[in-house]
C-alpha cells in the first residue's frame, strides 16, 4: 500500500485518540517509525507491519473510560472492521489482527510473526527515552501527583495520585525495560541506548535534587 | 543562626506553599542548597542567604491566586513579618528583604549585595537541569497543555494551554537562560554545564520525534 493510504488511514482513525496526554495518537506514529527502522533489512510485510503500528492502541481510550477490560484485544476487533472498510489486502487483515493482540508484553501473550514481534518492541522502545521522561511528567501533573519526595519509596505502578511520585515510577516501570528482553537485535541495540540515556538522567536529578550538581 | 533554627523556619512557612507542582517548596530547598554552594569560598552572611532563599517565593502562592501583583515585592514584606517573630538577628532582616525584593532577574531589580546576587543566580539555575524538564512537562500536563507538536511554532509563554506546547518553553524560555549572564562566576560554569544538558535533551526529543534514534 502506498504512502497516501496511510495517510488516508490516519485521518481515519485520529478521532479515538486523545489529542493531548501520553497516549495521543503521536505515539503510535513514532510507535510505527521504529517498528519501519527495526524492520530494516528483515523479511516482513511492511502493510501488514504499518497498519498494526498505527492501529495498535486504537482501543485505549475505551479502555481508560472502563468501557473495554483490555485495548489490545477490543483493539484487533476494531482494527478489523477498520481495515475492511478500505482497500487494505484483506489476506493481510489477521496478520495485523495477531500483531495488534500480542503488543502488550507485559501481558505475556507470544508473538507469533516477525511484525508482532516489531510491533511489541517498537511499542516498548517508545518507552524509553527523551520523550518518555516528558510523557511521565506530563501525565504526573494531570494526575496532579507530586515530582519527587526523597521520603516516599517506589512500591508500584498505580494510577492515583496518592500512590506514589512521578520519579518513581522510572524505577517502577521504566528502568525495568531491560534491552536483552528485546525480540530484535535492532530493537536491543537501540533500547541499550536509550535505556543508558534514561538511566543518566535519573541519576542527574537526583544529584541536582541533593546540590550535588 | 544553627542548624535548628533553619529546620524550624521551614516548619513554620511551608504551609504558604503548593503541595505540589513546580513552585512547592522543594523549589525553594533547591535554591537554598545552589546558593550554599555558590557562597562557598566568598564573604557573604550565610544567615541572609540562607533566609533569603528559603523565603524568596513565600508569596508565590498569593500571586498564582491573583491576591498579589508581584510575589517578590510581597513576599519581602511577609518574610520580615516573619523573620520579627523569631530570633532572627534583627539587623540582618533589611538585607533579607532586599534579596528578596530583587530575585526575580526577568525584572530587571539590580541586586545590590552578594547575597542578593546569589539568590538571583540560583533562582535561575533551578530553571536550567534535569529537575528543569520534570517541572516542564509536570507544569504542561497540568494545564492540560500537548507535550509537543511540530506544527505549533513557539512565540511567547503564556500561561493558557491553548497558547503552546509544553516543549516550545524550552525555546520561549529555557534555552534563553545565557551562562554568560549570571552575576557570579561559580554559577556562571554551573550554567554552563545545566545549559549544555538541557540542549542535548532538547536535540534528542526532537532526533527521537523524527524517528532519527
């Protein structure tokens, strides 16, 4: 499929995501620039891999309005009845269906084709990085959840204000991103350089926090 | 004036500050520990700077609320109310006041004592670091601000979230902060260094948007 009917798909789905806040549909746009740089090189079918990537969160907001229990699942179901209604090769539609069921890691589910694999990578790599750092203050502060408090500790990742600092949830979730546990080698190098990257900023605040810095 | 009584002066004015967000008192004990660390080496009253930073934004809250115009002004006022009813040397308050009344640099109040002069100094430094890009986005998310769009040019700040993304503060403000323009040398290379940071981080968000790390 060509550039235009991506845009054309794009335009298509923009209105369920939010338009501000760490899910936004920039996201998934950068979600599906590394899963193209990932596949560089590698046997998969790039309509299938693009259209997963731009579709992959496509039920999160029913999700964070309780309307759906898991946006991964509903997701495949949406980017299904999606996809049919354009001109997208319809032998193509599971493959995309699989990828977009399995992106979620952390829920364990396998990957079973070279672009899910992509898709779980890129998605996991944007969570790493420069732009990370900005998307966990950002929804700290809609949280209305403080920066930083030396004398509260990290426990786990919880979605209310009182649980807990938007600093720790680097060391809840984010420096938990190991680069081994990477599908792709392309996907573990660059996850090496971000994680590096996140892991010096961590420790810059907390020397600039102490006057060390 | 010993360490005590530093401990209990924060006790008593903490509660004219935010719980949270980028103006809670932890701003404050960051600015305190900068202005040590600047003073180190030259003839200036620990007390008056010590006092001063602490105090410096005590009227801040007052000021986001619209019940002052300018919190520099104010707070000097409240923080020799404050200092009046302790055992804060009396001869020292006056010079309290006047870093006070001059800390904010945008202003254009010459300061006109060393101890003035660090206060402004390491009011600025604050703004420049990684805590810096926390209280951005922490700041951004609050007013429901977009973390960054590159069709949205950056022009002025202005505290309504229609105005801009929270990335263009970087440009608007931030990266306006010149090293050369501190009034000491020791915080002119800490600004130096603080700069440098925030540029790198600046570039990379933008190399990691486009896809290009």
């Amino acid at each position: 499929m060509n550039k235009k009917f991506f845009e054309e798909l794009k335009e298509k789905i923009m209105p369920f995501f939010d338009k501000s806040g760490s899910h936004a549909f920039d996201h998934s746009e950068r979600v599906c620039n590394l899963s193209l740089k990932i596949a560089e090189g590698e046997d998969v079918d790039l309509d299938v891999l693009r259209a997963a990537a731009l579709l992959h969160d496509i039920a999160r907001r029913k999700q964070g309005k309780g309307e759906v229990v898991c946006h991964a699942e509903d997701g495949s179901e949406m980017a299904k009845t999606i996809l049919m209604e354009t001109k997208f090769p319809k032998d193509k539609i599971e493959k995309v269906c699989h990828a977009i069921t399995v992106h979620r890691y952390s829920k364990g589910l396998k990957a079973e084709s070279k672009e899910a694999e992509i898709l779980q990578d890129a998605d996991r790599l944007d969570a790493l990085g420069a732009i990370t750092i900005a998307r966990i203050f950002d929804y700290g502060g809609r949280m209305d959840r403080i920066i930083y408090d030396p004398k509260i500790k990290p426990t786990g990742y919880h979605h209310n204000k009182e649980s807990n600092t938007s600093f720790n949830h680097f060391y809840e979730k984010i420096l938990e991103i190991k680069p081994e546990t990477f599908n792709t080698k392309k996907a573990q190098e660059i996850a090496k350089e971000r994680y590096d990257y996140v892991k010096g900023y961590v420790e810059r605040f907390l020397k600039e926090w102490n006057g060390e810095l």
